[in-house]
C-alpha cells in the first residue's frame, strides 16, 4: 500500500510538489528516492498518486498517474469522547480514527479528569493526520470544539440516533435494533469514571440507548474502537 502524504492544496496539473515537514519527513526520514510511488492528499477526499521524480534537499516532486475521490458513506460514524487523561488520549485518537470515525466531539464530561487545554485542538488534530497516514485514509475526520454535556445534548435531538456505551447497562449492542435510513450514528464514550447519573439521564431523555459490548470493562481510550468495530460490523462495512 502507498505511503500518504498531506498537503494543503493539490496541483491540477501532472506535477506535484511535497514540501514542508511532509516533504523533509519523506526526504530525510523515509528516504524516498526517484521512482517510488507515493499517494498524496488534501486530506478532504481528493487524492493523486504517481512515482518521485525528482527529490531536494526537503522536497520532493512527483508524476501525478492517478486520482482520485472519497466519499463519506453515510450514516456518518460520530464519536463523542470523553477527554480521557492526558497519556491516553493519542492512544485513543489513534484507534478511532483508524476504525473508520467521520466526526469527533471531544467531551468534557462530569467525572473526566483531564481537563480541555489551549493547545488541546492542535495535538488532537496533529494525532488525527498522524493517524489518518498510518491507516491510509485520505479523507481526515472532523474534529469538532470540545463541549460540555449541556452543549452536547443542545447539538443532539430526538431524530438522531445515539448509542451510549456503558459497561452497567442490562441490554447488549448485539440485542438493539438500528434503523436502515439513518444519516449519522453518534456513539458516545464516558471518561474512566464512568457516566454520572444525571448525564445517563438527560442523554435517555433524547432516547439514546445505554448499550454495553460484553462483560470485560474496557478502558475509556479502548472503548470507542471497540465500540467503532462493533457498529461498522452491524453495517457491513467489515
């Protein structure tokens, strides 16, 4: 499988250049050399693909062959993630982003204990491409603003269709029934203490459903993935 790259715009012409730190990383860090085939993305969808043609100091060129476009499948697969602690939280961007999430909500849950910084966004979203290059996926997932449950519960209304994940629920993800004409499919994972009560609450009140993936408890930066696999199987994705 190519390796992928991301730029900011892609050339419409036969040439493409890669430059910055995705061109010095496929310099001096992969050492690509003229003829190897590469794939590049604006990581909206669009991609092109074609062999080196020629490589600088930190830059390289290539051929475009190829293009190409992705497009979101629908239901849209939304994660809303309770912000996790802070060693965790690349571990479980990795993982959902690699199990095929569309959307992330980061979330500021009652009982998270890490809390939303400044620069939160920026190595959310550096992960994200990070991790969308390891997967090989040229269309990288929206991450929106981090919200509180009131915002979150503001965003949702009663025509979405939202599964809770939580390991003190009596019915099983294998047991509930998902409509066939849906547009997107929030899935939302508690932080490590798990989902207050009153939370549980005002999510029930826009009928979600409270679902748990079996016995074992998973860890919060875990259980997204899993939970991800679970739905993309039920759909027959995988």
């Amino acid at each position: 499988m190519l390796s992928l790259f991301f730029v900011d715009q892609l050339s419409s012409s036969d040439n493409q250049t890669l430059d910055g730190d995705e061109g010095y990383h496929a310099v001096k860090v992969l050492r690509l050399a003229v003829g190897e085939k590469i794939k590049v993305s604006d990581g909206k969808g669009n991609w092109a693909a074609g062999a080196v043609v020629e490589v600088g100091k930190k830059t390289l060129q290539i051929k475009v062959t190829e293009r190409g476009q992705y497009k979101v499948i629908k239901p849209e697969l939304i994660v809303v993630q309770a912000v996790t602690k802070s060693d965790r939280n690349k571990e479980m961007l990795e993982l959902v982003t690699a199990a095929g999430v569309d959307q992330i909500i980061p979330w500021q849950a009652d009982r998270s204990i890490s809390k939303w910084q400044a620069d939160s966004e920026k190595k959310w979203q550096s992960t994200i491409k990070e991790a969308c290059k390891q997967s090989r996926r040229v269309k990288i997932p929206q991450l929106q603003m981090a919200m509180s449950t009131k915002q979150i519960i503001e965003q949702l209304s009663s025509d979405k269709f939202v599964l809770i994940f939580d390991a003190e629920s009596d019915l099983k993800f294998a047991d509930i029934t998902m409509p066939s004409d849906l547009s997107a499919i929030y899935l939302i994972i508690g932080p490590e203490g798990g989902i207050s009560d009153e939370e549980l609450a005002a999510f029930k009140r826009l009928g979600a459903s409270v679902v748990k993936l079996g016995e074992p408890v998973l860890r919060s930066a875990h259980a997204g993935f899993a939970a991800l696999a679970a739905v993309q199987s039920r759909l027959g994705r995988w």
